[in-house]
C-alpha cells in the first residue's frame, strides 16, 4: 500500500506546484479562447457565464445549442470553477435529471463494488454512461483538465454509439492552444470534516503560431470525513497541436493518473444485535446450549460441534491472536438485514473497511487526432485512443458492515479440544473476509469522420452539412477476486467459508467510531492452528483463493451517416442519423461453457480459467431524428426521436443456459420549446419527453431462489428414485443472479441560463418525471410455469434436506414469496425514483463600490422524496404503520417514500489583479470559499424498506463540506 505523505510534506508539495511554472510564465491577461477548425471541434469563445453556445452532442457535429432537437446542458468553466467542482459527482449535483446509484435497482443490500471507476449515476431514471472526448471511458473524470462537461439525455447511439439508454455525460479535455502563452496555478483545502489538499497547474506554451503544448497537473491528498476513508490523486495530462498547414492540425494528449482511494460505503449499518440488545443482552452460560433465535443468540455453521475440518479462523486485532469459533455464538436481529438505527451502538461516522481497504489504480490514455479540409468545405479527422487500466484492490464483504455482540462464555483458541475463557464475552464486534480485486483494463478506438458542407444559396433548399463515420473499438478485461483463506486448505475447495480467515475487533468503548473497524489483511499473513485436533500448534500461510473470475473481449466495428438541414432561409433544421454496429464478444470464466462445472487447478484446487471463451457475434442498427422550428426570432418548437443500445458486461449470464446478456435497446422520444428572451441574455428550453429502455440486466438474486433451489429438488428427488440423473440434469439452470426488466420513463424538463446583467449570472434546471418497471424477471418467468410444475410432480411433502422441517411446499411458498417480491413494483414505480427534482445557482460580482472585487453566490438543490417501497395491500394493521412512520417514512396507499431533501451551497469570493511576475501586464488572483450542503436535515436517507416495515437500506449523509481555494491566472 503507498504510504500518505504527511502533512507538512503536502503543503511543500502543494507550493511547489503554485509556483513552479510561474518563472516560465510569460503573463498575459486575455481569457483564453478556443478557435474553431472543423464540426468536430467546440468553438467555446463565445460562451459567456454560464451559458455555452455550441456543442458536439447533437449530431456529433459542431452545433448551436439552439439548433439541436435532443437535450443538452453544458456545464462550462465557470460554473464549475463557482460550485467548487473537482469531479463528476459535484457536476451532477447540479442536474435535475440526474440520481446518484444507491443500489435502490439492485438486490445487493450494501451494494456497489470495485469493478467499476468513478461514481453512478441515472439519468432520466435509467443508466447512462460517460465519455472523454467522445470515446468510451473508464477513467474516473476530474476538472482539472477538462475544459467543460456535456450532459446529453436520452437515448441517441448517433451520438455516443454504444451506451446507456438514459444519456451520457462527455468531458471535453484541454486543449493546447498555438500563439498564445497562459495557465494558472491553484490550491485548495478542506476544512473542518475534510482534511484535504488539492493543487493544480494548467499552462500553455503557444511556441509559435503553429504549434503549442499544454501542461495539466493535478496533486490531491484527501482525508475524508470518516477514520480510514481517504483519497489519493497524481494526474499530469500533456496535450500537444500542431497546424502542419494552413487547413490541418495534428492534436495528441497523453494523461497518466495514480489514483489510491478507499471505497466510499456509505450507508448505514446492518442490524446483528436488536434482538440480543433489547432482551437484556443475554450471555450464554452453558457450553452446550443451542440457538436461542427469540432472544437474538445464534451459532455458527448451525450449531455444529468443534471437530477436526470444522475450523471457522478470526483473527483478534485486540490482542493479535488467532480464535477458532466453529459451533460457538454470534447475535443477530429479529429481521435479517435491517438497517441499524441506534447509533449509539453503530456511529454513522463510522467507517467499518478499516485501514485495509483501498484501491491502487494506474490509468494511461493517449489520443492523437489529425483535423483536416482536403479540399473546400470538405473536413476530415482522423482519431485514435488509447486508455489502459491496472488496479488492485482490497474491500469486504457486505457481513462486514454491521454490528453484533459476543455472547460466547469461551472459545477453542489456537487449540481444538482445551476451551479457554473469553474475555470479550458481552462485548460489541464487527468482522468480516477480506476481499482482493485484480483488474487488467484496455481499450483500443479509432475513428475516422468526414463531414461536407454544402451550400445551395437557395432561400428554401438552404444548406447542408453531411457526415460519415467509421469507428472501430476493442476493449479487454480481465479480473480475479479472490477471497482470503489459508493456503493449505483445512477441507473442501480453497475458497469455502472453512477456509477462509476471518478478521475480528471487538468495541471496547460503543459509540466511540475509531473503533468500528475491521481489521488489515495485512496482519494476516501467517495464521497458527491446531488442524489435527491433537494439541499441536501448527503455522501456516494465508493466501487469496480466488473466487470469481472473467477474462472478456468486446470488439465493435461501426459505421454511420448522419446529417443537419438548414432549411427555408435558416427557419427549419433538421438533424438524422443512421447507426449500424458489428458487435463481436467472448468471455471465459472458471466455468466450463458446456456443461457449467467449476474448472480448479489439480494440485492448488484454485479456480482457474477456462480454455474456451464463449463467443457471440451481432449486429445492431438504429436510427434518430430531429427538428427545430424558428416561430419567431425569439421562439423555437421541436421534436426529437432517437434510439440507442448498449452491449453489457457479459462475465455473468442469464438462465436456463447460462447465455450472454441481449442487447440494451433504448428510445426517446421529446418535444418542446425553447425562447431567448433580453436580447438573448436569457436562455429557456421545455420539453416533454418518453424513454424506454429494454433488457436492462440487474441483480435479482437468481442463483439462490432459482438455480441452487431447483438444484436442491432434484438431488432429492434422484435420491428418492424419483428421477433419474441424466434426466434431471435436463432440468437444471446455469446462469447467475442476474435476470432481465425493462423500464419506461416519462415526464418534462425546464432549464435555463441567464446572464441579465453583466456581473450577474444564473441557471437553474427542474425535472417532473415519473418511471415504471416492466417485465420483470423476463427469464425466470419465462421457465416459472414449467418448473414448478415439475417440483410438484415430485409431491410436495417430499422432505429437502438442510433446514429441519423444508419440503418442497415450503419449497414453493419461498420461491412464490421471492418472485413476488422481486415483481411488486412492476406496472407501478421504479424504487429509488423522484418524482421531481430542482437545481439552481446563482454568483453576483461587485464591480464597483467599496466592495469591489467581491463576489457572492449560492445555490439551492431540492429532490422529492424517492419511492422505497412496496406494500402488498394497503390495507396495513396500525402498528405496521406506525413502524414503517417511525423509520420517518411516508405511506401513499400502497407505496412507501423516504425523505425529501433540500440542500444549500453558498459561495464567497474575492477577485484581483497582482504584480507578482514584474510583467507589464497583471496576473488574476481570485479567493474563494464554497459551503456545500449546509441544511442536513437528516442523519440519514432511507433506500428501502420491505412490505413488512423493516428498513432493510440507508445511506448515511455526509456533512457540510467546506473549502478554501487560491486560484493565480497569467
């Protein structure tokens, strides 16, 4: 693991970047500009506040916002600069169509995971996806290089090729700049919950009229508002242009980022200990006692006695010893996995990772794209992109973040058969198995794009510009998680739950959140254990034993022809495209692809990879439109349809037969208005929009409800002679927890932007909507019938082994029970959903008067409480409903909703002119302190709560973030 510089050595470090391009300097006063060469190239010199004029997410040509159908926002330079934005999150703080993923979609109960970069989100309630200079990009984005953000909602593959059905946000990197010599050197720093440090260095070098480079550094060193929750970030990004002639222009970039972060799990704790707690934490007295669930006592591996092969490893951080707990106690609550309220027992800033867990990540990307017009109004670029991806990560399990109590009067010790005395009997723990990630990430792009434009010079014909596109991409993946055990397996395969180790730490001061912590696999290298039962103490290693494997491959070749219309002198516009996509995938697990047996390694037992990828090849096309009408000079209509697909991740696949994920399809459809209104110093655009999107694939837990019990019938049933073996295995599932559901979206959109004076600005943006699940579970429902079916064909009193008193009856009410579950929301909402969102912000600058030079600002975020769950019937006892009120829910008939939450930003600034370089002309200092999230009415946000009133997810919400930036302009 890197080790963090300490404080001091950050500040000299973070001085060092102020001022080490400023004797370089060569201190001119202009604002920089971008000059435009091609459609393929955003001209932002006419950008004023926070209003962008043109923009490549229409058509993927250099376009007017006002002249495209599809919806668009542009956050620019300043607005980013005035909201304190350092990432992707903070932009979209600031969109109103816009959700951050909670894990509200998916079965997971703590969710989220390594295998991802950067943060989630939804747009327009369905997932979107994000781009760098419009190449698909896995790269968590940060400002510091970007010269401003597009949102792009909607479905519109023209734009994007493959990618959400919900829109994309594209960053639009730096770009060097010939002629001209500029930059600026910043700092900022956390204050009072954040701890952090960031630098910044953006200069260019304009050597001459042709050529230039360009220097971005970014240098952060962050310690959050939790005890071990931390983020470390290095980027230097080195962009070059070149005009090899009048009419041509080679442009490159290189950026390399070291990124070493935590993971960011925020939600509150599960509940392991009510039960226990609130019946007088009773400890458990007789050595032979079993399970008492009523008053919240379990046992491990179900009460099963201490006997060679039968190990369960912890290791103590108390007293860095080494504990086996097989067939001893634990705790747990009356409902499995609620969320844990009492946060004297569980702290909201606790950070139960621990010090362990982070992800070391190295990221490469390099672009080199040649701009060209061969000839009169025809312009050319041809583009090429690299991004490369090499990570190694350590994380826990979800049985990691919760709380539970020590009720065992001894445990075995380092030895099996001599008890000894515990003395953390009646003490809080918290534990957990570490995880690692291993991820090896590239992907290889290259585009070609030819666009000409054509000139009538007829009042009514108008003009054209027509494109045509040839894009090709490869992308690789490879990742192994692995789980930590001992590397001489006790029995079984190396990553069973007997082998894996444990890492323990018992809470000796509740309430005290430094000590909710789990553990380092780092102290855990070699273990010591009596493994033959004999008294003898035997040292052994750890190892990680891998658990999940995936090696994949995804390469599409697309072409496309698109065009933009201006017709009937200007008054018309209209914008189509036609996509086609040639997708060819293979992926290889530790599954065979035939048969869905477990492939080890003879000697080791590992998992390991399959020899044979499964291969699947097709083709996808779509086709989009738009057109925007100029009523008056001042009003203009339009209308917008437009299709997408999206190729998924295919490491895990869909029962019966364990087939890759179909294609994503998604449409939009959207009509509107748009007005410029003050001599255009006001900018307004409405629309009303519908989005679909279809097989979209989500966790719905389908291995343990489907595969597995099905598994379980029909070993029975061949046991009782009741099937035989080769047809049984006719009847079997291979595929995963995943199933497919689609979703259709609805609702309107009110932005605008406005500059109505000179030294004001304003934009603010507000979203109606409203979405439904669809055809849930499409492949479990579709097998539903037959299969069960087939289990009652066995007699439903037939016994199933493993859980005292479980036939296939109870069998089938389980199954019933999930499915309906899964499917209670279909027809009605999406869980997580609001139904309307607002967001403004506004900065007002002194140019005159005794406060000159001042500026202040703010801004307002409110979002509707969000759908969390589903009753059965509305019908409810009164005291279901006043559990699921006091969890500070409300109840609507039969659907269930959080909070709502209204949030507040303020900003205060001081801008300058200095002579600190001795050039003629001054440089610009600016000061700046941002206040983010100021209201924090609420401890918490609630994600779901079951039919039964149990609040089974929630998220913990941070405090108000405060920071101080310096920022130097030359």
């Amino acid at each position: 693991m890197r080790q963090k510089p300490n404080r001091s050595s950050r500040t000299l470090l973070a001085l060092a970047v102020l001022t080490a391009a400023l004797p370089y300097s060569f201190a001119q006063e202009d604002e920089e500009d971008v000059f435009t060469l091609s459609p393929f190239t955003v001209d932002a010199s006419d950008d004023v506040g926070y209003a962008a004029t043109s923009t490549l997410a229409g058509s993927r040509l250099n376009s007017n916002l006002e002249d495209i159908a599809n919806s668009v926002s542009v956050f620019t330079p300043e607005f980013m600069e005035d909201i304190g934005a350092v990432d992707e999150a903070d932009l979209m703080a600031y969109s109103s169509s816009a959700v951050v993923e909670a894990t509200e979609q998916t079965g997971a109960v703590l969710g989220g995971s390594f295998v991802g970069t950067g943060f989630q989100f939804r747009l327009r309630g369905m997932v979107a996806s994000r781009t760098r200079d419009y190449f698909e990009s896995f790269i968590p984005g940060d400002t510091y290089n970007s010269g401003r953000f597009d949102e792009a909602r909607g479905a519109n593959s023209i734009l994007f090729g493959i990618g959400g059905a919900g829109g994309i946000l594209n960053t639009t990197t730096k770009k060097a700049i010939p002629g001209r010599d500029f930059g600026s050197v910043g700092i900022t720093a956390g204050i009072d919950n954040y701890d952090s440090l960031r630098s910044t260095l953006d200069y260019n070098w304009g050597i001459n009229e042709k050529f230039a480079v360009r220097l971005n550094g970014l240098w952060q060193d962050s310690d959050k508002w939790r005890d071990y929750e931390f983020k470390n970030d290095e980027r230097i990004n080195l962009a070059a242009t070149y005009k090899l002639a009048e009419k041509t222009t080679l442009r490159a970039s290189y950026e390399n980022v070291n990124l070493v972060n935590t993971h960011n799990r925020d939600f509150v704790a599960k509940d392991r200990i009510s039960a226990w707690t609130e019946n007088g934490s009773t400890l458990v007295t007789n050595p032979n006692q079993g399970p008492q669930a009523a008053i919240g006592i379990k046992r491990y591996n179900n009460g099963t006695k201490k006997a060679p092969l039968r190990e369960r490893i912890i290791y103590v951080d108390d007293d860095q010893g080494w504990r086996n707990t097989q067939g001893l106690y634990f705790t747990d609550s009356f409902t499995n996995n609620d969320a844990l309220l009492d946060f004297e027992l569980a702290p909201l800033d606790a950070y139960y990772s621990g010090p362990g867990n982070f992800m070391d990540s190295e990221f490469d990307n390099l672009t080199v794209a040649l701009e060209a017009e061969p000839i009169d109004n025809l312009f050319v670029e041809l583009a090429y992109n690299k991004q490369d991806r090499d990570s190694i990560g350590y994380d826990l399990g979800q049985e990691a973040y919760a709380v539970r109590g020590e009720p065992s009067p001894f445990w075995f010790g380092n030895s099996l058969e001599n008890r000894e005395t515990n003395e953390y009997q009646g003490d809080l723990f918290v534990e957990g198995n570490w995880n690692q990630s291993i991820q090896l990430w590239d992907t290889t792009n290259y585009r070609a794009t030819a666009a000409y434009e054509l000139n009538t010079k007829s009042d009514w014909t108008g003009r054209h510009v027509i494109a045509a596109l040839w894009s090709q991409s490869e992308r690789n993946r490879y990742r192994v998680g692995s789980k930590l055990g001992v590397d001489d397996p006790i029995a079984g395969n190396p990553e069973a739950g007997r082998n894996r180790v444990f890492a323990r730490n018992y809470i000796q001061n509740p309430g005290n959140a430094s000590e909710y912590f789990v553990p380092s696999w780092e102290n855990m290298s070699t273990i010591q254990v009596d493994r033959d039962g004999d008294g003898t103490l035997e040292t052994i290693g750890t190892q990680w034993a891998t658990n999940s494997l995936s090696d994949d491959t995804r390469k599409n070749t697309g072409q496309q022809l698109s065009s933009q219309s201006f017709l009937f002198r200007d008054r018309v516009i209209f914008t189509m495209g036609y996509r086609e996509e040639e997708v060819d995938e293979s992926v290889r697990t530790a599954l065979d692809p035939e048969t869905g047996a477990t492939l080890r390694d003879p000697e080791t037992g590992l998992k390991i990879f399959s020899e044979d990828y499964t291969e699947l090849s097709r083709t996808v096309d779509n086709f989009s439109y738009g057109v925007v009408g100029e009523v008056t000079d001042w009003l203009r209509v339009l209308y917008n349809n437009s299709e997408n697909f999206d190729i998924p991740g295919n490491s895990l696949g869909l029962i019966p037969d364990n087939s890759l994920r179909p294609v994503l399809e998604g449409i939009s459809e959207e009509y509107g208005v748009m007005l410029k209104l003050l001599d255009n110093r006001v900018s307004i655009r409405a629309a009303y929009y519908e989005n679909t999107s279809a097989n979209d694939a989500r966790g719905f837990s389908v291995e343990p409800n489907v595969i597995a019990r099905n598994d379980r019938i029909l070993d029975e049933a061949i046991a009782q002679d009741l099937i035989g073996s080769s047809e049984a295995d006719l009847l079997r599932y291979v595929g995963s927890t995943w199933d497919l559901a689609d979703k259709e979206t609805s609702g309107w959109e009110l932005s605008m932007t406005a500059n109505p004076t000179e030294n004001w600005r304003f934009t603010m943006n507000v979203t109606s909507s409203e979405t439904v699940e669809t055809n849930m579970l499409q492949r479990t429902r579709a097998l539903k019938d037959d299969m069960l079916a087939t289990w009652t064909g066995f007699g439903l009193d037939l016994p199933i082994p493993g859980v005292d008193g479980r036939t296939i009856a109870s069998e089938i009410e389980n199954f019933n029970d999930w499915f309906r579950d899964m499917t209670a929301v279909e027809g009605l909402k999406s869980y997580g959903h609001r139904d309307f969102q607002a967001r403004l912000f506004t900065r007002y600058d002194f140019n005159d008067g005794p406060l000159k030079g001042f500026y202040i600002g703010g801004g307002y975020r409110y979002s509707d409480a969000p759908f969390v769950g589903i009753l059965q019937t509305a019908d409810i006892s009164d005291e279901l409903r006043q559990d699921i009120v006091e969890t500070g829910a409300t109840i609507d008939g039969r659907e269930i909703y959080g909070f709502d939450t209204s949030e507040v930003d303020l900003l205060f600034g001081y801008k300058t002119k200095v002579n600190w370089l001795g050039d003629k002309k001054k440089e610009k200092l600016s000061i700046q302190l941002n206040l983010k999230d100021l209201l924090q009415e609420n401890d918490y946000s609630i994600v779901r709560i079951q039919d039964a009133g149990n609040m089974t997810r929630a998220r913990v919400v941070a405090p108000t973030k405060v920071s101080l930036s310096a920022k130097l302009s030359f």
